[in-house]
C-alpha cells in the first residue's frame, strides 16, 4: 500500500506536537502553509534546491509503521554545487517506537546521532566488509567522544543528551525504545537529531535491503496540507524564466 497523504499530514502534525512538548523550535519554514509556499519567491531556493523541511518516507517499504522516517531537515548543502557550499547537515527525527529506517551505510557521510529527549534512542551498528556486507570484526566508535568498542549488531542504548558518532561503511539502524518516550494515542515518541557531514542522499546511501526509494510513493487520499522536501513549488520567477 502506498504511504496516504492523510498519513503524512497526520504525522506532520504530530511531530510538531512532539516538537513542541520537547521545547524545541524549529525554524519558520517547517510551519508554511501550502498557500505560503505557492507565494515563496527565490529567496527560498535554498529551502528547495537542498531539500530542506519535513521528509516523510517509507523508503518503498509499504509499511510506514515499521519501516519509514519522519525527519524535518534543518540545514544541509549540495556536494559539488558551488551555490550551496555546506559541508555540514542537522536532521530532526522525531521517532515513534520502534519505527526505523531501512538497515544502510553511507559511503561517505559521517554522522551523530544525538538522542535529544524523551525516551531512548537504540542505535544497532555493524561494519560492512569490503563488498558491503556485514562483516564479524569488532570495531569501535565514539559514544559523547569517548572509546566504545563494539562487536558486530551490538545495540548501545543512547538516553536524552547522549550520542554516538557513525563512520563511513557502519551499518546502522536506530529507534525510540519500546516504553520509554511520550505518549501519544499510545505510542512514545523520542526526539533525536543527526549532525553530519554534508549529506547526499540521492547518491550516498547504501540500503541492505533495498526497497528502491527514498522518497515515497503517495497515494492522495486527501488533501495535502504540507510539502515535503521534494515537492516544493517551484519559485513564480523562476516559471517565467523558464
Ligand atoms: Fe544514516
């Protein structure tokens, strides 16, 4: 079944819910209405070219609940794109238990996952060996710059104002543990965020299993209240010009 719209409205509204009992603000681009956006000149390109803002995903799998994301990109560049030289990224990630991404490495993106509040945030790493699969070696990483060394699959338990960094070529999937975060309609939710080199998502990913998408196919069963990072309008001025 492909990802409703009413489900990508509705978590939209629940990570701002979930934001907002935090205590955390995000910038006033993640709260324009779609009317907004249709208005946005060029001066927001930087929004649209890096695909900042909410990204709700279910990776191809079919199965949002299990396997999909609810992200709100702060700040990200263009590898190679001299009009967007950022090298850096931070990520939001608000995290209903159990919910995670694909299992995947990235080739070159180094990142830190930081568990922000509420509950807990289980981060399961693996190395992959040369091939991309995962290798037996044990290896190690930084928990809040300090030496973690850890055996392959191990999961570290991350609690509010802990992280972990994640190398190039680590196998990684993480969640919001079971039990642990604030509920709402019985499911905790944990805020985490992700600091990173520039990423590229298009082109640097690799998913163990891959579901063929990163972004979703959506099925619109009722109106859209939101754009995500891949479905802005593009700028009036920029129509005309073209
Ligand atoms: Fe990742």
């Amino acid at each position: 079944m492909n990802l409703k719209r009413s489900i990508i409205n509705h978590s939209i509204d629940i990570a701002k819910e979930v934001i907002k009992h935090y205590g955390v603000h995000l910038p006033p681009f993640a709260y324009l209405t779609t009317d907004e956006w249709l208005a946005a000149g060029p001066d927001y390109d930087e929004i649209r070219d890096c695909m900042l803002g909410w990204d709700v995903t279910d990776f191809g799998s079919k199965d949002f609940y299990n396997i999909g994301r609810v992200l709100f990109t702060a700040r990200n560049g263009r590898p190679n794109n001299p009009l967007y030289p950022k090298q850096y990224a931070e990520k939001w990630l608000i995290d209903p238990e159990n919910q995670r991404a694909p299992a995947h490495f990235h080739l070159s993106k180094r990142e830190d996952i930081i568990c922000r509040a509420g509950g807990n945030i289980l981060v399961q790493l693996t190395k992959a060996d040369p091939d991309g699969n995962p290798s037996s070696e044990t290896f190690t990483t930084q928990v809040d710059g300090c030496v973690r060394r850890l055996g392959p699959g191990e999961i570290v338990r991350l609690h509010p104002g802990e992280s972990l960094t994640i190398h190039p070529r680590t196998i990684h999937q993480f969640w919001g543990e079971e039990g642990t975060g604030w509920e709402i309609d019985g499911v905790g939710y944990t805020l985490s965020s992700e600091i990173s080199s520039v990423c590229d998502d298009l082109n640097d990913n690799v998913f163990l299993v891959d579901y063929g998408l990163r972004f979703p196919e959506i099925e619109e069963d009722e109106a859209r209240r939101y754009y995500l990072c891949h479905e802005y309008p593009k700028a009036e001025s920029r129509i005309i010009a073209e």
